[in-house]
C-alpha cells in the first residue's frame, strides 16, 4: 500500500498519551494511523471531525470496551498533525479536551505561521 497521508506529532502531546498505554492499545492505535496514512478514504469509525470546531477531528480507537481518541487536524491537505489523546470514559467527549486540542491546534498555525 502507498503512503496517501504523511504524519506529523506536534511536540510531545501525541506520545505522553501513547507511552502510558498498554502494548494492546499501542498495537491498535498503530493500526488504526496505519490506515489512516495508507487508505484514500478513512472510515468515519476511525477518523471523524469534531462537531462544533473548524478542522479539529478526532482519530477513533475502541479497543475492547475501552474508547480513546486522538485529536489531530489536516495541514495542506495531506498532512495529519497529532495532538493530544485521552480515554473516553463517558458518551460525551469532555469538554476540557476538545479546549486543550483547540489550544494546541492554535499554537500550531500560529508557530507556523511565524517560521
């Protein structure tokens, strides 16, 4: 399969949330980059925008019962930036996460646009 979309993990963010999690979840988070990377078009179990933002999307884990996302937005298109993730414990995602990932998402354009 060929590489459709290139990542990109703003700062730590991305892998302070990979590194506290079991070698199952980390196995599955992969996968699920992996074909978010490789496949045209990404289903919307695995990559979904956040309703009520302006380019914030969330990448969509379920490992067994357990539920967890990573917010990331689109840079020219083809590029998916990572910010931070978090297990989901409740039907709604809280709303102190999508604040930090607006934040982070934010800062992002804002130090690119300076460089």
């Amino acid at each position: 399969m060929e590489l459709v979309r290139q990542l990109v993990f703003y700062k730590h963010h991305f892998f302070t949330f990979f590194e506290r999690q079991t070698e199952k979840v980390k196995n599955k988070i992969d996968y699920v980059l992996f074909v978010l990377t490789h496949a045209e078009r990404v289903p919307e179990k695995f990559l979904k925008q956040v309703e009520g933002t302006k380019g914030l999307y969330e990448v969509r884990v379920e490992m067994g019962n357990d539920i967890f996302r990573v917010f990331c937005c689109f840079d020219k298109g083809q590029i998916v930036v990572l910010f931070n993730g978090f297990q989901k414990k409740s039907q709604k995602t809280p709303v102190q996460e999508i604040d930090l990932a607006l934040k982070i998402m934010n800062e992002y354009f804002e130090q690119k646009n300076e460089s």
